[in-house]
C-alpha cells in the first residue's frame, strides 16, 4: 500500500470542481480511496475515516489531498492524473494579465461589478456551489451587486434560504437553489444537464432530477425548452411560501419563446401549491403542473398533457428497452435505491397504491421514515442524493460508491425479489454509469433478483443514451426513458397480495 496526504494552504477551488477532480483520480487504476477537497471541518472527519491523520494548521481556506493506492507506480500515476486535473480547475483563476493589470477578483460580488463595468447589462446570473454553511455570504453578494443567483450548494438552512429570496425578490432578482442541481438559461445547461434541444417548453423546477426527466421526455417527443428555472427542492414548502416559483412563472411568462410552461415539483405543501395555481391561472401563458403527490399525476402523464397542449404527438410507445412482456411474478420486496429524490418520490407514489407502505429516508408519510441506519425488511426507497448523505462526500450521479454498496447487500438478500435504479445521464455526471453499474446488475441477476433501470438521458448526452441503454441490458436490466413506467414494470413483477 502507498499513500500520499498533501496540503496546498491557500489554494481554493469550487465544491463542484473538486468532487470532479475527486471522482477522476480514485477512478484511476489501484487506487483504493481519494479525497481532493477544502479542508473544512467535515471533508477533515472524512479524511479520518479514510485513515489519514488531518495536517497540522489546517484551515477551511486550505485545498487538502488524500490518496492511497495499491502500490507505488498507482500512485505516482494518481498524482499525474490529480495535477492534470487540477490545472485544467484552475486554469484562468487568479492569474495576473501582466505587469500593472487590474488584480482577479476575490468576491463574486466584485466579479459582477467587473463584468458590468466592462459590459452593457453587465453579469445577470452568477453561480455559487461553495460549501453550504458559507454559500449565503456568496449568495448575498451577488444579489447586492445586481445579480441572480443559481445556488447549487446543499445543506444551506431553510432560514438562509428565506432571507436569500426575500432580498432577490426586493430588488427584482432570482434565485435558483439552495440546491439547485439543474438549469438551462438561454439555451446553456447548468449544473447537471442534458444535452436538449431548444424549444417552446419552460420549467420552473422544484427538482433537479424531475427537471431532467421532464426535458428528457420531451426532447424524446421531438420538442425542445426554452428555460429551465430550478428553485430549489423546498421553494414550495410552507416556510419558503413559492418565492422563487411566482417570480420564475412571471419570468417566462414574459418570454416570448416560452409557448408553455411546465412546474415540476417534490410533493408540495397544499396551501402552497393552491397559491402557485392560482398565480398560474391569471397568467397569459398556458401552465401544466407535475406536482408529484398521491393522486396527481406522474411526470410522465404531465409531459403527455403538455405535448396534447402544445398539438404535438405522443410517443406510443415511450423508448424502452429488454422490457418482459410476461406476466410472470416472483415474492419478495422492492428494493429502490436512486440517485434522484424526486425521481425516488414518484417511484414511492406508483409504488404504494398498489404494495402500500414504502420505507424510505424521505418519506411520502412520517411513519415510513427508515431508521437512521437505513435498513428495513418490506419493502424499501432510498435516495441516495438526500442532504443527509452528500455531506462530504461527491452527489451519487458523480460518485456511485454507497448506492453501489446498498445494490450488492440487496442482491445478497433473500427478502429482496426486484432492485428499481435510476441513472441519471448528461454533463456532470458519470462518464459511464452503465459500466459502473454492470457487475452489481450481474451479481443480483445472478442471485435470482430482477433489475429495472429508469434511465434519464437525451440522445446527445455524452454517455450515449443507446450505449448506456444497450450495456445495462446486457448487464441484465429491463431499461425505461420513463421513470414511471419504470415503477409500474416493477411493481407488476411482484407478486402482490389480494
């Protein structure tokens, strides 16, 4: 075994970044852990669960590495990989133009000014994913420059979040987060994105995933988006009241692109959603809702209204691939485990009408929340990308590892009859998630378990939407562009109980 811990003092680089850089250097061959990330006081718990002693004088402010690997020659070529991938990060950050050039800004608040000192308009949105408990500072500093925000950093308390909206909705502005996975502004994807085309469709998105459902669905019925405006998973929660959603809805309504909107939302708090239709119904363009929930309708359902809406086709049928038209079933539970908590969501809601309650770490209902250390015996959904467990550590569309865990204990499990996945393509996320994922298909396919993938992609993802298709059929899945005719596939290889 050869290791390597280093520390850069002074040496910043975004959360984004290094989970990125992170993910490329443990993907390297032999090397068995790596950790490339701020020195804040969680990433050091991390590095002392990894092994590795924290360096002495260690700050937030610091860029700290951790690699160990099978022997020497793997880990001289991981710090080949690390500073390759670390100067393509910093490539441009802080670098003087030459003798008497205006120093690099240090704030983004500056950035903004920068940009509108030097161009008509200036800066419209700016993009923050530092760490949650120091994201509100950036945040704040955008909006006072004249900024929106799309604030990708999680773990960001509610509290935070309210005070952020309200000052955006003072000065006219918007903001986008607290984590916020996925937009697409004037036709540039954000965050975790899919390759689509432009087209008539906005969204105004309480979900990331759900928003990369709903853009994927439609780019596979032959029609593009306009925007995608991503509010943040609690913006139609009680206490953050819809801020973000009104002013995205009068947004697109505005544009003169948008034919259409979508809102896609996390199950949403009655009152909430009640005031956001009624700010829909007064608006000149036509709103479609996907507000997951028992009783409404599945994003599925909800792009099929807006393409009836739009006189547009449905595809009959949605593209799937190695789906058993038999009626065989087998006993035992469902196991889901995700990537995408909405998507988690609405497998749970397809799910539980007909098997009934569903175990999970985020719950349709308070009693069938999932013990902490998220083991059950009936039949269970977790979602892998929930706060609780992406503190520290890359969000699973990045870093497969825990669900990658959970898939090997359920395919050991004789309790377990059927394991629904999602896989989530576009930029960002897994180069290859179908080859990551193979071995532990085959091993449950083995064990006597049937697999189900949910794969949420466009044609022109980088993966290659028939090729991760083609590979998690090999590896013995049924394989769905819908979520929820994913769910349901599941559900009816189940043997279920009059």
């Amino acid at each position: 075994m050869s290791s390597h811990l280093e520390l850069r003092p002074g040496t910043y680089r975004d959360s984004v970044s290094l989970m990125l850089v992170s993910r490329a250097v443990g993907g390297e061959p032999g090397v068995e852990r790596a950790l490339v990330a701020m020195a804040t006081e969680l990433n050091l718990d991390l590095l002392a669960g990894m092994g590795f002693t924290a360096p002495a004088g260690a700050t937030p402010n610091d860029l700290v590495i951790a690699i160990a690997a099978a022997d020497a020659d793997a880990l001289a070529n991981a710090r080949a990989r690390l500073d390759a991938e670390l100067a393509g990060v910093g490539a441009g950050h802080g670098q003087p133009g030459g003798f008497g050039a205006a120093p690099a800004p240090r704030t983004i608040g500056t950035a903004v000014k920068a940009v509108k000192a030097v161009k008509a308009g200036g800066a419209a949105l700016a993009l923050v994913s530092t760490p949650g408990r120091h994201a509100f500072v950036d945040a704040f500093d955008a909006l006072e420059a004249g900024a929106s925000v799309l604030l990708f950093s999680d773990n960001v308390p509610v509290e935070q979040e309210i005070r952020l909206k309200s000052e955006a909705g003072r000065r006219g502005l918007l903001v986008m987060g607290p984590d916020c996975g996925t937009a697409v502004v004037g036709g540039v994807g954000l965050g975790f994105a899919n390759v689509v085309r432009p087209g008539p469709v906005g969204l105004v998105a309480a979900s990331g995933t759900g928003a990369q459902e709903v853009m994927c669905l439609l780019d596979a019925a032959g029609v593009g988006v306009s925007h995608c405006l991503g509010v943040g998973g609690r913006d139609l929660s009680e206490a953050v009241g819809a801020a973000s959603t009104l002013t995205a809805l009068d947004l697109l309504d505005a544009d003169p692109g948008t034919e259409l909107i979508l809102i896609v939302s996390k199950p949403a708090a009655p009152q909430v959603a009640e005031k956001v239709r009624a700010h829909a119904a007064a608006m000149s363009t036509p709103v479609v809702f996907a507000l997951l929930g028992e009783g409404q309708p599945d994003l599925t359902a909800a792009v099929e209204s807006a393409l009836a809406a739009l006189g547009r086709l449905v595809p009959n049928p949605w593209p799937s691939w190695g789906a058993d038209s038999s009626t065989s079933t087998t006993q035992g539970h469902l196991r889901g485990l995700f990537s995408g908590g909405t998507l988690c969501d609405e497998a749970m809601v397809i799910a539980a009408a007909a098997l009934g309650p569903i175990a999970s770490n985020i719950p349709l209902r308070p009693d069938w929340a999932l013990p902490a250390d998220l083991r059950a015996t009936g039949h269970t959904m977790i979602d892998f990308g929930d706060d609780q467990l992406t503190q520290g550590r890359a969000h699973p569309m990045i870093d497969g590892t825990l669900r990658l865990e959970r898939l090997a204990a359920e395919a050991a499990d004789p309790g377990c009859a059927v394991v629904l996945l999602d896989v989530v393509l576009g930029h960002a996320a897994h180069a290859d998630p179908a080859t990551e994922l193979a071995p532990g298909i085959k091993a449950a396919r083995e064990a006597g378990r049937d697999v189900v993938v949910s794969l949420c992609g466009a044609a022109d993802d980088p993966q290659g939407l028939d090729r991760q298709a083609g590979a998690l059929l090999a590896a013995g899945a049924a394989v769905f562009l819908s979520n929820a005719e994913a769910a349901r596939y599941a559900v009816a290889r189940l043997e279920v109980p009059a």
